[in-house]
C-alpha cells in the first residue's frame, strides 16, 4: 500500500484527487488537519513521509513544496505550471511515445499537463512526429472551457445568484497572447513557434474542447493521412480516435464532463481541416491525468480509479 500526500488539497484538483483516492484499497491518504494544512513543517514531514505526493498549488506554492521534500524516495507529481518545461521533470502525457511513457515511470518528477495543453499537443505533436505537418508551420488554436477551470473564486462567480450578467455570454481572455500553457505547447507540441491562442471561458461546469484549423497547403498529405496517424496513435485506453463525434452538426465541449478520456477527431475537407479535442478540463486535462500517472509509476493499470 502507497502512502499519499495531496498538498493543496483544498483546491478544485486537489479535491478531485481526494474524492477518488479515497475509494481505493491500495491508497493510504496522509492527511493534515484544517490548522495544519499551511504549516510548514506539517507539510514537510508528510511530503517526506508519503511514497507519492501530488502539489496541487499556485506555482510559487509548488516550488517550495519541492525544496521541502528532502527524502530521496518521495515522488513528487505538480499539477501547477512551474515545472512543466524543466528537462529534470518528466512531463506527464504518456499517449505521446514509448518514450515518453517510459520516462513517467522511471521519474520521481512528474509534471501534470495544463488542461488548454494536453488537447492541443495530443493533436499537433503525432503530425509533426510523422513529418506531415513541418515544424515552423503558424498555427492558430481555439479553445473553450467550462468554468471550473479557473478556480474557486471563478466557480463561486458563476454559480452566485446575483452574478455578473456579463458571466451568460463565453468570454475570451489571454488576449495578450502570453498564455501560461504556450511554453508547453511548443516543447511538446513539437514546433518551433507559439500558436496564435485564443481561450474562451464559458457557462457550464466542467468539459473542453479544442480546435486547431489547418489549410491543406499546410501540411503533407490529405485529410485522410491525417486521420490515419490519429487512428494508429490513439487507440485507447484514456485518448482514443473517434471518426465522427459530433451530434447532429455539433460538438458539445462538455460531452465528456466528469470523464477522464480524451476524444480526437477530424473534420472538415481536403481543403480547410479541422483538429478537435474533446475531453474534461477536470479530467484528462488535471485530476485525471495525475491520477493516470500515478497510476503508471506505482506499476498499476494506469486507468486505476479513473472513468474512462
């Protein structure tokens, strides 16, 4: 039995985490009081005292957790941005390579994927891998995402009776272009330039759904060889191709709300195609995704109390 330690289990990832590790046999949770929760010595003896310790944190937070976390065995899985680039950290989307997956089981470092970022590098990174569509290659990016993805304070905006009356129409934000998620996105995506981002933030708790537009003269190939790199890539369990999934001429974002699996597909014709990916902000894009990890450190079947 692993013992586990959730610094920062108050937040919106960190009680999702809670919430599904207290179902499992193989879990001892290390829990620290409401008065203890911030001490610093309380969490320093149980980060060193847990076999797996997830830093559900503010950046700052989470590289202060690392400093604590002097015991050679603990490992250590961030779901913050602050660690997300380094080379020391394994970066945890094991659907990219043999490689990559091989790195998350032997790393004591572990960096959980932003949620904007998962679904764009699941779609460009398999392209760029097969060299149909080049490294330098200007992309744009679209992504909408339910409200939970912003925290309790923006949970608490949407869900207030007398709310903001500007909260019933999505709202785009990053308008600066200097999303958090871009450093990842281009390391992992593969490519040599940040996307032109455009995240927006609308009405409905939990799901996400992101869109990459292509022009055929873009890429090498058609919409079929596309397709058929996403076919061999993705076949399961967590990131599977699906050839259709939209309902009746539309794509829902929060179709896989409270799931942990991510949906990729392709639409449009051999002239304008479009990459989407659909999946949980909450799930494949945070609590899910470290779960999946932790998962495959400690040996186990990697889909282990997630729902898939």
């Amino acid at each position: 039995m692993k013992k586990v330690f959730i610094d920062g289990s108050a937040g919106t990832t960190g009680l999702r985490i809670v919430e599904r590790l207290e179902k499992r046999k193989d879990i001892e949770l290390i829990k620290l009081s409401e008065e203890n929760r911030k001490d610093i010595e309380a969490r320093r003896k149980a980060l060193n005292s847990a076999d797996i310790a997830f830093l559900c944190l503010p950046d700052k937070a989470s590289v202060e957790a690392v400093a604590l976390t002097e015991s050679e065995n603990t490992i250590l899985l961030d779901t913050s941005t602050a660690h997300r680039t380094n080379d020391d950290w394994a970066y945890g989307f094991p659907e990219l390579s043999g490689e990559q997956r091989e790195k998350i089981t032997n790393s004591k470092r572990i960096a959980v994927p932003g949620c904007h970022a998962s679904g764009f590098i699941a779609l460009v990174y398999p392209l760029v891998e097969k060299g149909i569509l080049p490294k330098d290659t200007l992309l744009s990016a679209f992504s909408l995402t339910g409200y939970s993805g912003g925290g309790k304070n923006m949970i608490a905006d949407y869900q207030s009776e007398d709310r903001d009356g500007l909260l019933d129409a999505p709202r785009q934000y990053g308008i600066t272009q200097s999303h958090k998620h871009l450093p990842e996105m281009v390391k992992f995506g593969g490519i040599e330039n940040a996307p032109a981002f455009i995240p927006v933030v609308s009405d409905f708790y939990s799901g996400m759904e992101v869109t990459i537009p292509l022009f055929a003269s873009q890429i090498s190939g058609n919409i079929e060889d596309v397709k058929q790199v996403y076919k061999e890539k993705y076949q399961g369990p967590v990131v599977k191709y699906v050839d259709d999934f939209a309902e009746g001429g539309f794509v829902s974002a929060n179709k896989l709300s409270f799931n942990d699996g991510m949906e990729i597909s392709v639409s449009g014709n051999d002239d304008r195609i479009l990459l989407i990916a659909r999946y949980d902000n909450l799930g494949k894009g945070a609590s899910g995704a470290a779960i999946q990890c932790m998962n495959i450190v400690m040996g186990a079947d990697e889909t282990t109390g997630l729902d898939i």
